[in-house]
C-alpha cells in the first residue's frame, strides 16, 4: 500500500513539474555577464511582466508606472521587442494614446536567478527599455505575430472581455539601460540588442 501511494504522488509531482517547464522558456545556460547583448535578450524573453511607466493624461504628465504582462516572441523565436495588450480602460493605453514616450523596467528577481541578492543590488540584473509605446494595426502580420507571442505565453489572455476592446501594443526601443554586476551601466545600442540572435530551446509537451 505505502508503494502505490509512493509511486502515486511520484506521478503527480512529475506531472506537475512538466506543466511548470511547459510554460516557461528554457536556456541552455545563463548567458556571461560580460556578454552584455545576449544577457539583455535573456532578461526580456525569459520575463513574463514588468512595470511599464506612461506619461499620465490625468496627473498634469506625471510619470505613471504600472503592472504589465508582456511578450517579445513565441518560445524560441523571440525578438527582443515587447508586445503588449492593453485596454483604455487602463490609464497606460490612454496615455500611449496621448504621448508615446515609455520605459518598461524588468528585474532578473521574479526568475529566481540572483540567489539571495536583493533586487536592488547589481548582482540581479535589470533593464530599462525606453522608446515609443505605438498601437499596431490590428490586421497587420505583426499584430498577429504578437497575439500569437502573448497568447501562448499568457494563455488567460484570450478569454479577457471582449467589450474591452484590447488592443495590441509594442515599444519601438530607443535606448537601453541595464545593470547586470558591479561597475555601472554596460554600454548596449539599440541595434546590437534587436540584431543578437538567441540560442533558445523549449521543452514540448
């Protein structure tokens, strides 16, 4: 009897651990932090949110930070570009609407990578991703790239109101800022960011 029960609760734990690693992005290993380009690209894909700040419409142009699920790319064919899908009935559409200027900030904590580092410290990486937030066209192949990319990794998505009229966005990056260790800012252009190719796979079911 203590076998069967063993061997039952092995299954269910081995179950549960496949749909863990189903919905997340898996890397052959954490990229060096001195490869400043791959480390970036690594942070966004392997991120599912972060704070994504808007010049308030309603606060006099006040910067406005809020909690936002995001996307760059379905497993193993990430962009490094995220896409967003949001509602005006959230003061961020709104605002993107008003005044395209935006930063989403992404922290290496919520990926349980930084040991024991606080947030805060250099030792757990974060980036700043400062651009445009435009709306894409919804008929267009890059709106349907992107529902794509954040319908899989955020699968709830599909079921939200249609009443509330979600649309998808993107931020058009303009610059970058990422700390990743000690000794400040590592020098990234938009460019060497968007052109890094990553060595991605993903575990299917």
């Amino acid at each position: 009897m203590k076998t069967k029960v063993f061997y039952c609760c092995l299954v269910l734990f081995f179950l549960g651990f496949q749909g863990y690693v189903d919905a997340r992005l898996l890397l052959e290993s954490k990229p060096d932090r001195d490869d400043t380009a791959a480390y970036a690209r690594w942070l966004v894909s392997q991120n599912s949110w972060g704070i994504l700040t808007t010049l308030s419409i309603e606060l006099e142009g006040s910067p406005f930070g809020n909690v936002v699920s995001f996307s760059d790319g379905v497993p193993g064919k990430g962009t490094g570009v995220p896409y967003f899908y949001l509602t005006t009935l959230d003061p961020t559409a709104r605002n993107a609407l008003k005044d395209h200027r935006s930063s989403l900030a992404i922290s290496e904590f919520p990926l349980g990578t930084c040991s024991n580092a606080d947030p805060e410290s250099p030792v757990c990486a974060k980036i700043t991703l400062t651009g445009r937030l435009v709306l894409l066209e919804a008929n267009s192949k890059e709106a349907e790239f992107a529902r794509t990319a954040l319908f899989t990794k955020h699968p709830e998505m599909k079921g939200w109101p249609k009443g509330h009229d979600f649309q998808v966005f993107k931020l058009e990056i303009e610059d970058i800022f990422m700390i990743n260790w000690f000794g400040g800012p590592k020098p990234l252009t938009v460019d060497q960011y968007l052109k890094y190719k990553m060595n991605i796979f993903a575990i299917n079911k």
